[in-house]
C-alpha cells in the first residue's frame, strides 16, 4: 500500500483489526482514486467503504466487491476515466458523467443490507416478499440516466409500472427492475382509482375509489392491460410514495431499437 497511500491515511480510514481486512477488501478502491486523493475523502461506515467529494457527497461505495458509482452530474471537467465511468469536477461538486447513450449495467442498493427474503403472496398480480415488493418499467435512456443521478423515478403523465418483466418488453426503451419496501402497494391502494371502473380490477383490489380524471396528481391508476393488472404512479401523490420507498432498481435489458 506503500505507493498508494501513507500508513497514516490509511489508519486515518481503518482502525484497530480492520486495517488489514479492510485494505485485502478495499485497497483496490483505493488505488481507483489515488491520482485525484487530494479532492476525495473515504468513510468506512456499517461494513460499506464509501468515497465522498469535499462537499461530503457520497460519489461511490464498494458492494459485493464492486465499487458501485452513486452520484452522477451532467458536466464538467473530466478528471478522472475509470472502468465504472468518467469522473468529472464542477466546482467542488464531483461525480460520474451521465451520458445520454451509454447505459449503466449496474445494481444500485439504496440499502447496503437489502434482501427481499422469501416470496410471500401477491397483491393483485405484483409479487409480495418478507421485506419487500417488486416492479417493473421500461424507461427513455435520458429518464434512465437521471434515475441514476437522482435515484428517483421521473414522473410521467401515467408512469405506468408492470408485476412483471414480459408486459415491459414490449415498449421501447431501458428495462428497470425496481424494489421497494413492503406495503408500498397496500398505501398506493389507499389512494388508487380503478381505471374506467373496471369489475376484473375491482376483483383484485376491491377498495380502490371509483375512477376520476384527471388522477395523476393525486391517486394512483390500477389499469387491466393484456390480462393482468398495472399500477400508474403519475406524477404526484402516488410517485412519491413509491420513490420514498424504493430501496433498489436493476438495470435489465436495453430495449432501444
């Protein structure tokens, strides 16, 4: 470690027994950033290696042995390629270039700790999990790469979410597994519409309002579509809701034609 950083930085980051566990699991982010450690600092915090700018933003951490880009901005001064992306400068603001056209592979955790645990029930046709809940939507490159900046979905004018990924392989666009935390469905029921008041959606969820327009705003649609039924976030109430409670999204398939 003696070319990448000084014992006393390294000390500075792990302490006692950790030193040499955390340099065998971390050193190689070390060295990802070694050429610009002057602009960054590290934080080690629950397990999680974390690498911060010197506003305190997090710009990235280490999951599963993966240093795993968190904070993205649309421009700057290039200071920095690396295999996870192009760091850029903006003042004392840095982060991972989103690029319109390149799209990240990556699993972004909300949750160091996340695991849905066993499969549970479903809810209409959304499958229900011990910790969790799961979507699906099919995005535009440019709404994929502000989810990646802002780790929030961008509302639409339905931001319409499918149970499962085959209904989303038919649109046009980046495919996004998203999970949430358990009971999300249960409080968009509370405020859901079922569209044109459709009895095979009332069957599945029998305490939404009757349907009202416009409902973006402030309830969530429940819509029959090819047989099963979709839940539309809008861009109010309902979509704050679930990005309140997303805690991961999955990069899927590129379905750009």
């Amino acid at each position: 470690m003696k070319e990448v950083y000084s014992i006393y930085e390294v000390l500075s980051i792990f302490t006692g027994q950790q030193i040499v566990r955390g340099v065998l699991r971390f050193g190689f982010a070390l060295r990802r950033f070694r050429s610009i450690k002057g602009l960054i600092s590290f934080k080690v915090m629950g397990g999680t290696f974390r690498v911060l700018d010197r506003q305190g933003d997090e710009i990235a951490k280490v999951i599963d042995g993966k240093l795993q880009p968190i904070k993205f901005i649309d421009d700057g001064v290039v200071i920095k390629e690396m295999p996870e992306g192009v760091l850029v400068r903006k003042g004392e603001e840095i982060g991972f270039k989103a690029v319109v056209g390149k799209i990240s592979k990556n699993v972004v955790k909300l949750d160091d700790n996340l695991d849905l645990g066993k499969f549970v029930t479903k809810i209409g046709d959304y499958k229900v999990y011990e910790k969790g809940e799961v979507f699906y939507r099919t995005i535009s490159k440019s709404n994929y790469n502000q989810l990646l900046k802002n780790k929030k979905l961008l509302g639409t004018g339905e931001a319409t979410t499918s149970p499962n990924q085959i209904f989303s392989e038919g649109y046009e666009g980046i495919l996004v597994q998203f999970k949430v935390n358990r009971g999300t469905i249960q409080r968009l029921e509370e405020i859901g519409v079922a569209a044109q008041n459709n009895k095979n959606v009332l069957l599945k969820h029998p305490n939404l309002k009757a349907d009202v327009a416009p409902w973006n705003i402030k309830y969530a649609r429940f819509k029959l579509e090819k047989g099963q039924v979709n839940i539309a976030l809008g861009k109010g109430r309902a979509l704050k809701i679930f990005n309140d409670n997303l805690v991961e999204f999955k990069f899927i398939k590129d379905l750009t034609k």
